[in-house]
C-alpha cells in the first residue's frame, strides 16, 4: 500500500451557526461559536487516515497558540505531521465560516503561514515511493503545485489535484495531474463555460476536462452526487443518503481525501470515487470540517 501525502493548507476554522445568512449591510447574532481545525489540506489529510491510509501532512502554521493547537489536533486524527513546520515570523491561517440552518456555509480565508508552503519543503521532508499519492488544492501559492506535481512525477507516483479555490493554471500543468477534483462551480469556472446544473450536464462536464488530456476527473455536485470522467467511461454517480445532512464544511475534502487513500490502497479510479463519496456523505452528518470525518470507514486494501 502507499501513502497519501498532503501538500497543503491548514487553518484555525472559526464556525459562526445562524438561522440564515445575513443581507450586505445586515447584523445577526449566531446560535453558536466554534473553533476547530481546518484547511482544505489539512482536512484531506485527517480523511485520508480516518479511511485507513497511512497520511503525512506537509505545510506551515505559525509561531502562535493556534499553530501549537493545530498541529495538535491534526495529529490526533492519526497524520503524521513530522513535516508540518512553524513559521516563527506569521500566523496560522484562519478560516471564518458560516453556517445557514440547513446546513449550507460561507467562507472567508486569511491564508497566514499557508503562503509560505514551498515545493522544497515537500521534497526535502519526504521521500516518495511509486505507490505514493500526493494530494494538491488551491490554497497554497500556484507555484508550490507546480513543483510538487513535477517532483511527484519524478518519483513515479500520482497527483491528485482538487483545484478549489480556482486560479489561473496552464493547460500543460492541468493535463499533468493524474486525478483532478472540482465542483460545478470551479468546473465551470476551468472550462471558461457556464456551471452545470443537472447530472447530465456535469458529466459532459467531467467529459469536457478529461478531453483536454486530464486522465481521471470528478466533479463533485454536493447532495447530487458527482460526475466522473476516465477511460474507463463518464458517468453520474449518485449520491449517498445516510441520514440528515447537519452541515456541509469540509464534505468535499472528505471526497478527496477517501479518493487518495483508495487509491493509495490499490483501488482503481471508479472504486475510489464511490469511497470518496461515501466519505463525503457521513461528513455531513455531524458539525465541522476534520471535526466530523470520524465516522469515516477505512477503506479495504484490494484483494
């Protein structure tokens, strides 16, 4: 088996709970204040090892107490954070969240130490081996990607890159990656097209990406499910009901991080999507981002 490594951000999630969000200009008070630990790095390293892989961390927090708190939290979700460093000079990064009744949030990042991630950093912490996966996402400067996905390369192992935020990437570098991971918004927003808004259109989505010379594509759609692009087909994978949905942060990096560790384990492209998904689904069962991933079943190991 390999292991996921995650080269990413890690934040200090500060989590306001209101009945609905407020109108521009508008003052409300929350039901409910809390602070935990997030980041979509992080987070995707915390589901990778609650699905059963054996997950490393590479990235910064700074020389405060939320730093010292992170690091913490993060290693008691069983990741190895031996390569997460401290940055003296900044702070952590912060998240601020907000979550609606029905479970639908908004956030706001201040990256901190997160834009201080360096690609040196990665292949000087850690050695890859072949069944390696390494797990990339948009909150760490476009450069330290670049570099990560050629030094993985490199090594022989895979890159799986979840584009969330969206920035401007080369076309060569997209087509470079080995699994990318989207949403309808950010699909649309790389293919420079209107966010697709049934099944039917994501998977054309999904086909659209994989044509410009991705290999393997998802695009997640929330309570639809998701649409999935390789050559072994396209097709909507619906989604998973395991109860009432009570908030929906971090139920994508749940996906992601279940995808790498089934891949990780042997799976093959189709097989790990469906444990993405089911990992994503018992996310949103329970309150926060990392905080909600320890229902997560491990995934088997291919026969």
């Amino acid at each position: 088996m390999g292991r996921v490594i995650v080269v990413g951000s890690i934040n200090q999630d500060i989590t306001v709970t209101v009945d609905r969000f407020p109108r521009p200009g508008e003052t409300l008070s929350d039901t409910s204040t809390t602070y935990r630990l997030g980041g979509k790095g992080a987070n995707q390293a915390a589901a990778a090892a609650h699905a059963g892989a054996t997950a490393l961390f590479v990235g910064r927090v700074g020389g405060d107490a939320s730093g010292i708190a992170l690091r913490e939290e993060l290693r008691e979700h069983g990741v190895d954070v031996s390569a997460l460093r401290t940055d003296e000079e900044t702070t952590s990064g912060i998240a601020f969240i907000t979550v609606n009744a029905v479970g639908e949030n908004t956030i706001i990042l201040d990256a901190g130490a997160n834009g201080r991630v360096t690609g040196e950093q990665a292949a000087a912490e850690v050695e890859l081996a072949p069944d390696d996966v390494v797990v990339l996402q948009g909150e760490i400067p476009p450069a330290v990607n670049e570099t990560v996905i050629a030094w993985t390369h490199a090594a022989g192992a895979r890159v799986v890159l979840n584009l969330a935020p969206v920035y401007p990437i080369p076309a060569e570098t997209l087509a470079s990656v080995d699994v990318l991971v989207v949403n309808e918004g950010e699909c649309g927003l790389v293919l420079g097209a209107p966010a697709p808004e049934t099944a039917e259109e994501a998977v054309s989505a999904a086909v659209a990406l994989h044509e410009r010379g991705i290999p393997r594509v998802l695009v997640t759609l929330g309570g639809n499910g998701a649409a999935r692009a390789s050559d072994e087909g396209a097709v909507h994978v619906p989604a998973i009901d395991l109860g009432p949905v009570v908030d929906t942060t971090g139920a994508g990096d749940a996906a992601v991080g279940a995808l790498a560790a089934a891949l990780a384990a042997g799976h093959d492209f189709p097989d790990a999507v469906n444990e993405g998904m089911r990992a994503g689904s018992t996310a949103v069962l329970s309150a926060g981002a990392a905080a909600s991933y320890a229902g997560i079943a491990p995934v088997a190991p291919r026969p």
